[in-house]
C-alpha cells in the first residue's frame, strides 16, 4: 500500500475539538503565497491536525476530501476522523 500524503496543519483548541467532535467539516486557510505553496496542485489523503507544537501535543488524522478556493480563502473539505491521538474532549 503506498504511503498516505499528508497535509501537516496546526489548529487552536477550540477548532481542533470541532473537527475532532465531527461539528466542523471545513479548515480555511487565508489565500496567500505561503498557502498557495502548500495547497495548490498538490494531492493530499490525510490531515494531520495538531493542537500545538510541544512533542505530546493533541493530534488526529482527518481525511482530505477536498481543496477549494472562495474569494479571499482556501477552504480544505474535510472527511472522515481517522485517528486521534492524545486527545480527550472537554467536559
């Protein structure tokens, strides 16, 4: 099975639960050269989402189902949570 092509992208917690919880299904990112860099003519099978930057910081795969572009933002569809790690939803 050939390896999965991951987007790597950093969330606060707020949007990390959202997505995690299954209620956001769409990750805007601003249109910008860096973005355009990262987003445009790439392929993707995964989001890795992580909530900070420390080695034990929440993470979770999210399938990639989509990239599109609505005026001043990308809008990346967002699938099915795959996989969470060091995660617990607040309660």
């Amino acid at each position: 099975m050939p390896a999965k092509r991951v987007l790597h992208l950093h969330l606060e917690r707020e949007w990390f639960d959202d997505i995690a919880e299954g209620r956001k299904r769409y990750e805007y990112r601003a249109y910008k050269d860096h973005w355009k860099k990262r987003l445009e003519d790439k392929q993707y099978d995964i989001v890795r989402f992580r909530n900070g930057y420390a080695a034990d910081a929440p993470e979770m795969d999210v399938e990639f189902v989509g990239l599109e572009r609505k005026g001043k933002n990308y809008v990346i569809r967002l699938g099915r949570v795959v996989k969470k790690k060091r995660w617990r939803a607040r309660g």
